[in-house]
C-alpha cells in the first residue's frame, strides 16, 4: 500500500531544517549503497553522523511519534535514523529495492525494513523530474509531495527516482520495522482502525454504535496480539 501522509511537518520546521541543511557539508550518496545500488545510485547525501542530520532526524522522529496517521498506517516497532540526500544537474537513482536488514551506525542494532519513507523538503514547483517512481501492486506510480509531506511505501517494491532536470530534490529518506510485518495485514488493521473511528466520530452518543466501536476495538487488538511480532 502507497500511503501518503501530509503535514508531518509544518512550514516553519520544513524552513528551519532547510536553513540547517544548507550550510552542512554533503558528500557522494554512493557511500552508504550497497553494491548493487551504487552502480544506480547517484545523488548526494548527508553523512549519517553529522550533527544536522542527528538534529533534523530528531525532529523528523518527535513528529511522526505525534501522528496519528503515521501510527496507524505503519504500526511502528523500530524506525531507522532518518537520512538526507539532494538530487540536482541531472541525478537519479535507477531501479532498486531497498537493503532488508539496516544496522543502525553506532549500535549492534539492526532494523528490519518493512516499509520505507520519504519525507519532502523540497516543493513541487521548486524542480523539475525527481519523482519518485514505486512499483505497485496496480503499477508504477509517480510520487511528488509538498514540502513537508511523506510517503510511506513497502520496502519489498521496485523503485527509482527520476532525473532532476532543474532546481534541486530535498528530501529525508528512512525505513521502519512494523510490528506488522506484512503489508497486506498491516492494510487490514489500519482499514479497521480508520472505520473504528468513523463509527465513533459520526455516531456521537449512539447506544448500539457504541457497543460495535467496543466490540470492534476488541477484534483490532485481538488480530493484533495474533499478528505483532516484537
Ligand atoms: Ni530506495
């Protein structure tokens, strides 16, 4: 499932990070690829240890913690530290599925990556290419979100991104271990939760709609406790 969510950062974060961004030294996104990946990849990125990385992928973090959406939809167990990288003069990086285990710099911590995530820094209208092309079950589609936006995607699919033919791509790019492995699952779970709150928000004060958000809040957790691996 392709699950876009918006305004995981308001205007004046996405501006502080891109002030702090700007004055960061980047270097040659082939560096953290793996072997495969780096004869497609070609971009630059924001060395994992540097201080504006660590500083913006706090905030990145604090915000998605606070998102019901981003909760929901992705059920997090773990989430990789949020990367940064910038496509400008023509970049792309060529079809590839991401790396399954991710061990987080630093730690012995590994992070399996279930769903993967893009975070826009940079507006529509300030590039030209730079989508981001995911193989769907339904076919390619073609993501460009607002500054400020995500899209969440599974980590199992084909994916590119397009040459940047003017301005320059911005983004935060990360993986999170769901505590829902499958995505067909972790699809269900959410769709249930989304008409869990639709019963409750449309019927305020509805006796026999109260008992069904009840008694469907108790088959979530129940398919949850069948289902969550920690
Ligand atoms: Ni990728």
């Amino acid at each position: 499932m392709l699950f876009p969510i918006a305004d995981v950062l308001n205007p004046e974060q996405v501006a502080a990070a891109r002030e702090a961004l700007a004055k960061a030294e980047w270097i040659d996104g082939k560096a953290t690829a793996g072997y495969q990946s780096a004869k497609a990849k070609d971009n630059m990125q924001l060395p994992q240890d540097h201080p504006v990385a660590r500083q913006v992928g706090e905030m990145i973090l604090a915000a998605l913690g606070r998102n019901p959406l981003f909760m929901a939809a992705a059920l997090p167990l773990h989430v990789y530290p949020p990367m940064f990288n910038r496509y400008s003069g023509g970049q792309q990086f060529g079809t590839h599925v991401d790396n399954a285990i991710r061990q987080i710099p630093g730690t012995g911590h590994r992070v399996r990556t279930d769903l993967s995530a893009t975070l826009f820094f940079a507006g529509p209208e300030e590039y030209d290419g730079g989508e981001l092309v995911i193989e769907d079950t339904y076919g390619p589609k073609a993501v460009k979100l607002p500054a400020g936006h995500m899209i969440l995607y599974p980590a199992t699919s084909l994916h590119y991104v397009r040459p940047v033919t003017r301005g320059a791509r911005l983004c935060s790019f990360f993986w999170i271990q769901s505590m829902i492995r499958d995505d067909g699952k972790r699809a269900i779970l959410f769709d249930l939760d989304q008409g869990i709150q639709r019963l409750a928000r449309d019927l305020p004060g509805n006796e026999a709609a109260e008992a069904s958000t009840v008694q469907l809040t108790g088959v979530y957790h129940n398919l949850l406790r069948q289902w969550a691996e920690m």
